[in-house]
C-alpha cells in the first residue's frame, strides 16, 4: 500500500511560484496514476492535474494551464507540481493522490495524503 505525504506549501504573493512534492511510500508507486487536486474554503475538491505511471501522458485543468507543471521521479518515488504564476484563485489546500487509472475523476484516485495548504496573497 502506498502513503503518500505532501510538503512545499506556504503563503506566496500573486505572481509568484511554488514548488510542491509529493513523497510515495511503498514499491508499487510506479504502477499509480498520479493526481494533483486542490480544495478551496468552503469548495469541493476540484482536479487540478493527472499524471500516468509512465510520465508519457498528463493532462491539466483548464484554470491552470500553462502555468502549472506535473512531474514525477519514479526512482524516487516522489511526483512534483510545479505552480508559476500564482494568482489569489489559486488559494487551497493541495493534496497528491494515486489511483490505478489515469483520470480526472475524483472517485478513480484512493490513496490521498494530508494535504498542504498554499495561501496566494494580492
């Protein structure tokens, strides 16, 4: 079973970047999907961005890209989301998650970690 644990968050200013990872447990890490999503005060949690097993295939929110970067080290068990550009929109709590099938949908990832909270400020 994987664990997942996510780290890099923090209070920026509109127009900066962060860097966000997130670290796998377990040796089954390379055959998930991977996941960014991301979930505002008082909002459901919304896709941010997928990554496949093999980082061959990734696909983004409309609202972030172009300014966000998906990544994933497979020998270091780790997936990475590169965020440029911030704006105050972008303002949650950030969570990786893994899942068997590389999807945009929610109910397809299961392992999910704690979150890490970014704060965009104007």
């Amino acid at each position: 079973q994987v664990q997942l644990v996510e780290s890099g968050g923090g209070l920026v200013q509109a127009g900066d970047s962060l860097k966000l990872s997130c670290a796998a447990s377990g040796r089954t890490f390379k055959d998930y999907s991977m996941g960014w999503f991301r979930q505002a005060a008082g909002k459901g949690r919304e896709f941010v961005v997928a990554i496949s097993w093999n980082p061959s295939s990734t696909y983004y929110a409309d609202s972030v890209k172009g300014r966000f970067t998906i990544s994933r080290d497979n020998a270091k068990n780790t997936v990475y989301l590169h965020l440029n550009r911030l704006t105050p929109e972008d303002t949650a709590v950030y969570y990786c998650a893994a899942g068997t099938t590389y999807s945009v949908r929610i109910n397809n990832y299961t392992i999910w970690g704690q979150g890490t909270p970014i704060t965009v400020s104007s």
